[in-house]
C-alpha cells in the first residue's frame, strides 16, 4: 500500500469517528458489564470483527461468546446479545435478534442504519457512519470512502 493512500484511510478515520455518540457507546458498554453473559453476532466481514471483539471482551475477564460457533451456550435472560450488521437487516441476525428479545436478553447493535428492522429490536445502538454495498437510505450519516464495500464501517 502506498503511502499517500495509507494517509487517505487514516484521514477518513479522523472525519468519521467523532460522529460516533460517545453517549451510545457508554450505553452498550454498561450494559455489557450488568449481564451475566454477553454474545457477539455478525455475518461476513461484520462477523469477523464480532469475533475479535468477543475475544477482547474475554480478555477483560467477561463470559463471552460468539454466536453459531460450537462452544456457545444457549442465550437467556440477563444476557446480552451485541450484533454487528452494517445493513442492520441481514436475515441470520434478524433471526438471532428475534430470539434472543424472546428469552429476555438484551438486545443491542452496532450499524450504519439505525432505523432498521435490527435497530427497531434493540434496547441500544452504537450508529457508525459508513456504507454498504447495498448503499441504502436512512444510514446514520451519509460517509464515502476510498475504501471497498463496508470497510470504514468496520474498523
């Protein structure tokens, strides 16, 4: 990677993460430390994100997990489930979203768009300014980048 282009990304960093409300972040973080267990989804790239995010949160000393891998316990009241989707309507997570208000979780998420179906589910969300590949309307800001497919998004 050239330098110039190396700048470019680290720029779009700067720009974008003071709109991020610290105010939502702190929300998600409390909760996470109030559940007995807390588990992580995402699909593809947002997936492979929540899985070093739930070793971290390992690392911290908390029961986490990630969901659909074969160590994880069912989730139940008290816990919370913490799902990445840049789209915030993938079908899997919807799903994952459903099941887990029904038992009495906590639902919370991070997105670029707020308002959908995953985000009208959750107690909490962390809106991250981005795109998707599928480029919809009503994303938490309007962010372009240099970078392909949902790249900002996920850093």
């Amino acid at each position: 990677m050239e330098a110039k282009s190396l700048k470019t990304i680290i720029s779009e960093l700067d720009q974008y993460a003071p709109m991020i409300d610290d105010t939502q972040v702190e929300t998600v973080a409390k909760m996470a430390f109030q559940a007995n267990r807390i588990f992580v989804g995402g699909a593809g790239r947002s997936g492979f994100a929540g899985r070093g995010f739930a070793m971290r949160l390992m690392h911290l000393g908390l029961h986490a997990y990630f969901v659909g891998e074969t160590t994880t316990p069912s989730i139940g009241e008290g816990d919370l489930l913490v799902i990445g989707s840049g789209s915030g309507s993938t079908g899997s997570l919807v799903v994952d979203a459903k099941k887990a208000k029904a038992v009495g979780a906590k639902l919370a998420t991070v997105t670029i768009y707020p308002t959908a179906e995953i985000g009208s589910l959750a107690d909490a969300i962390i809106a991250i300014p981005g795109e998707t590949p599928k480029n919809e309307t009503g994303s938490a800001d309007t962010a372009h980048s240099v970078q392909p497919m949902g790249t900002l998004f996920e850093q």
